[in-house]
C-alpha cells in the first residue's frame, strides 16, 4: 500500500471514530439535559472532540440528532436481531420478543427520540429533517417485529395486530418517562402476549 493511500485510510477511520463519538454524545445530552441542553458545543465537549470538527461533520444540531438518533437505532435493532436468533420456540416467545421490543421504547434512544419529536413539532426546519427520520424508524421497528415474531402478514388481521403491537409498546415508552413502570408493563406486556399469540397463531 502506497503511502498515500495509508495517510487516506487513517484519516477516514479518525474521521469514522469522530463522527461516533459525536453520535453517542448527541443521544447523551438529549437524555441528560433535553433539546434545549443540546447545543452542538455541550456535545462536542462531552465526545472530546474540538469546535470545529463537529462543525465540519454535522453543521447544524438539527443533523447532528438526527444522524445520531439513525445510526444508534439502526444498530439496536441489529442487536435486538442477533439477540432473537438464540430464542426458543414455544408459548414464551412471544412475551419474551414484546419484553425486547418494549426495552426499545424504555432505553436511552426512544426518550433522545422523544426530545427530538417534541422539539420538532414548533421548530419547522427541525421537522424538515425529522420527519423523515421518524417514518424510517416507523418502518424498520415494524420490520424487525415482524421477523421477531415469526409473523406472517398474508394472513388476515396479522398485520394490523403487529401496528397495535407496536402503538402498545411505545404508549408503554411514554408512560415511562416520567416513572419507572416496570412491574405494570410486565402484566400488560404478559397479557398483549396471549392475546397477540391468539391471531399470529390462530
């Protein structure tokens, strides 16, 4: 490999390891702080990462949320399918695939997602870029529920009792933003369950 051709590589992984840690910080700070708390200086201070690098990667907030919000959740749900692969078959299945697809909308990158979302609704060139966003997340979380759920969508009445699944789950997110609803969703999550295994397998 010519020399040049190194110094290309190892600036493109410097770039590669910046814009990471620019992500990871970005969904940081919404946690921590909200929207108003994330200004692009706080969260290239908390990736340790100078002014005007984060400038040159993401010009704006706005970019910088969303692409963070993009890339983390793109990854979770990778995860959350390698994670359902080692699942066993059987009545449990089903309450075990809803109990990881609710940890989506519990975890740190649905209340990032929540702060952006609220934002978006009064900020125009916000929404511009997060709308977008939103539907392409909409979209792949149906996706990955319906290969974690074995669900076959030709059937009647399948495919809607996923999108109630899904709307279920993320009611279940927002009621716990403001307190811990663990032992309440463990019911109703038990309950969704057997009543979704009547039409995925009935």
């Amino acid at each position: 490999m010519r020399p040049d051709q190194q110094s290309t590589r190892r600036e493109q992984e410097r770039s590669r390891v910046t814009r990471q840690r620019l992500m990871e910080a970005a969904v940081e700070c919404l946690v921590e702080y909200g929207w108003a708390g994330t200004t692009t200086t706080v969260v290239a201070e908390r990736a340790g990462v100078s002014r005007g690098a984060q400038l040159h990667h993401y010009p704006t907030r706005g970019e910088l949320v969303v692409a963070a919000v993009q890339h983390l959740g793109r990854a979770r749900f990778e995860e959350l399918l390698g994670a359902a692969e080692a699942l066993p078959l059987g009545p449990r299945r089903t309450e075990t695939v809803l109990t990881m697809l609710a940890d989506l909308y519990t975890g740190p990158l649905f209340k990032a997602a929540l702060e952006l979302w609220v934002a978006a609704r009064t900020d125009r060139q916000l929404h511009d870029v997060a709308a977008p966003l939103e539907s392409e997340i909409g979209r792949e979380t149906h996706r990955v529920a319906v290969r974690l759920l074995n669900a076959d969508e030709t059937r009647p009445g399948v495919r809607e009792a996923v999108q109630a699944t899904m709307d279920f789950l993320r009611g279940l997110g927002l009621a716990d933003v403001l307190s811990d609803d663990r032992r309440r969703r463990t019911r109703l999550i038990r309950q969704w369950a057997s009543m979704l295994d009547a039409t995925l397998n009935g």
